[in-house]
C-alpha cells in the first residue's frame, strides 16, 4: 500500500514515549508499504532527521512549529469554543502540504499518529483513514488540572472537556482508532464507538538493554525522561521534596539521578539540594541506569503504557511506581514492579530495594518475559489486520 502517514512530532531518535511508538511503527509499515511521512518539528535542529527517516519512507517533509505563534492560535481556537490543542497543531503550510499530497498521490490509506493531527484529514471521503491516539489527551489534561490552582486549573478543565468531545468526533471520523490500553477509552464506552477502537501495546528493545548485568553496589535510585513534560517535572518533584528525605533519613548514602533532556529550571534547582543530580541531555541512558539501583517513577498524573517501566525492567532494575503509571499493565506480576502511591509507601519500598539485588535468573526470566509481551515486532503485527478490515472490510488487502 501507499500510505500517508502524519505525525504531530518528527518520529526520531526513538529516545522519548511518543517518538519510540511512531518510529516503530512506521519501520514496521515500511517492510510491506511505502510511507510519505508529514511531521512537524518543534526545533530547528530536528529538520537533519529526514535523513535517517528516508531509510523507512519513499517520502518525508518536516515542517517547523513556532510555540510563540502557534499558541496565539490555541487562543484563538478556544474563543471558537474548540480545544485549544487543534488550534496549536493547526499549521498552513502542513494544511497546503496535505492537499498536495492528496492531489498528487493516489493512497490506499491514510495513518495519523496522535489526534493532535486528525483535523487535516477529518473530513477526507473515499481513502481508509486510521488514528493512532496511543492514549487520550482528554484524560491528561483532566488530570492536570487536578493538581494546578486557579485560574491554571479552569484552563486544563477547559480543555480536557473539550478534547472528549474532540477525540469522540474523531473516532466517528475515522475508519479506525488505535489506543495502547483500554483504560484509554473510558469516555468512549457506548457502542457507537466500541466497534471502531482496536488495541496495539508498545513494546521495548530488548537488545538494547541485554548487555547490561545486575551487578549494582551503588544507592543510586534513577529517573528517566524528558525533563520539560510537566507530568516528569511533578514527579521528580514529588519525589525530591516528599519521598528522597524519608529514603535518606535511613540511608544516607542514597543518592537520587535524575536523567533527562531539556530539563527546566524548576527541575535543574533540584541539583542543587545534596544527594540529587540533573544530568540534562545524555547521548546515552543506559550508563546511567547501568549504575542504579532502584527505579522510581512517582508519577501522579499518567496514561498509556509507560516505556521508561519497560525500560528499567529490561536493563535489571527493580521499579517502585505508583498505580497511576502502572495502570496500563494489564499485570506487573511477572516483573520485579513494587507499586505504591503515598511518599511513606514509595520510602519503605525503596530502602527495602536499596539492600537488595535481582539476581542475573531473575533479569533475564523478566526479560524473556517482556520479549514475549512488549516486543514491537510481534505487537504491531496487530495493524495488518486492523489495515485489512479498514482498507477493505471482508476482505484481504492484495495491492
């Protein structure tokens, strides 16, 4: 098939949630179909990754997005009464580059990767169209504004009721949608809907952890992420001012890494309190979980499956997490994951981590485990069916 492929941010280095999701699928896709990749980048230095992009796709333009211009268009989409998130991702030039394309291509199949892009090709009648929510915007924003003061949290209300009406149209809209876990799907229970929503888990490289062994002395207690999300931000928060100095009260030595890029000056002053270490951008994580003991990942506000649980599991590292972010597991028995969710939990699990060790059976059992659960290859085969029946229902694709 010739497939149009959309996507809200450049599907590359793979080294971030949405980023990892998008470039496997379209690698994925690739082996069978020719993709024309549309994508916006958010920083000039990301237009070089067209280069390594056109390993996978026939076609690939990336399109830069202006934060200071595009947020006066979420303004003025909420004076619409619309959610401010379609006004942010609405962009003239990607409007133009979607009409061209559509004009100049015949496509068999239309993918759009997060519903942030889904208005450009809404209304677009007789081409197959599938949307790759991964999880529900309108959740997160809900869950925001619960832990934002007034007027903050009237902003995110706003905008999480706005985007279950939103992502309800867009289901509608579309042939297909796809969601990473059911607990995304809550806002969409009634049968209008249920026939449209497939299922696809992400998956982890699993190879590119196996080199790493657990053979840690270290109290080093480690988060991973991007750093300006403000989920990741409340979380390593959270744990600097509520949780570290518990775990430090009965091990001193602890230290606690926080490892990410772009951090933000409310996360860069945590470096200064002692124990606590920002490291910013790293060519490579796996050094740094390499050394670890513990991974914590306090998250209070989240949604979908969390890549940096599969992540820590896959390199030999215990978890301590809270049933927010493990909420996309459909069970977290067969990995070494504690989950607690008040700082005194979060404390007491990690000193009891802190004097323990997995064993080298018990590293490669778990990553066994999550080769035969979360492995990309054997997870998004499940688009070939979905394809199938949105291409043509009934019926085998043959093109």
């Amino acid at each position: 098939m010739k497939i149009l492929f959309l996507a809200h941010r450049v599907p590359y280095p793979p080294n971030k949630g949405d980023k990892i999701r998008s470039f496997h699928e379209i690698k994925h896709f690739s082996k069978k179909h020719e993709i024309h990749l549309l994508a916006f980048c958010h920083n000039p230095d990301e237009l070089e990754f067209d280069k390594p992009l056109k390993k996978y796709c026939s076609d690939v333009t990336l399109i830069p997005l202006i934060c200071r211009r595009q947020r006066i268009l979420s303004i003025l989409s909420m004076l619409k009464r619309k959610p401010l998130t379609e006004g942010y991702f609405s962009h003239p030039q990607m409007w133009e580059e979607v009409r061209n394309r559509l004009n100049t291509f015949q496509y068999d199949a239309i993918f759009v990767y997060s519903s942030s892009m889904s208005p450009y090709v809404a209304t677009i009648k007789g081409i197959p169209k599938l949307l790759d929510f991964v999880d529900s915007d309108a959740s997160k924003w809900l869950q925001y504004a619960e832990y934002k003061a007034v007027p903050i949290s009237w902003l995110y209300s706003y905008e999480g009721k706005k985007m279950v009406e939103f992502e309800r149209e867009m289901v509608l809209a579309f042939d297909a949608s796809i969601f990473v876990s059911a607990r995304e799907t809550r806002h969409l229970l009634d049968d209008n809907y249920r026939d449209k929503i497939h299922f696809v888990q992400n998956g982890i490289d699993i190879e590119y952890f196996s080199d790493l062994r657990p053979e840690r002395s270290s109290d080093i207690i480690i988060f991973t992420g991007a750093m300006d999300y403000y989920p990741n931000i409340d979380a390593v928060t959270f744990f600097a001012n509520d949780i570290f100095p518990l775990v430090r009260s009965v091990c001193p030595s602890a230290q606690f890494l926080i490892v990410g890029s772009q951090p933000t000056s409310k996360v860069q002053r945590l470096g200064n309190r002692e124990g606590i270490t920002v490291t910013g951008t790293v060519p490579d994580v796996r050094p740094y979980m390499e050394k670890a003991k513990v991974s914590v990942i306090p998250l209070r506000i989240s949604q979908g499956i969390q890549n940096k649980i599969l992540e820590a599991v896959a390199a030999g590292i215990p978890v301590v997490t809270t049933s927010a972010a493990s909420a996309g597991f459909n069970s977290t028995e067969k990995m070494p994951i504690t989950v607690a969710d008040s700082a005194g939990d979060i404390a007491d699990n990690i000193i009891r981590l802190l004097g323990e060790s997995l064993s080298a059976d018990r590293v490669d059992a778990c990553r066994n485990y999550l080769n035969n659960n979360f492995n990309w290859d054997k997870n998004l085969l499940a688009f070939d069916g979905i394809f199938n029946q949105a291409v043509s229902p009934g019926s085998q694709v043959t093109h």
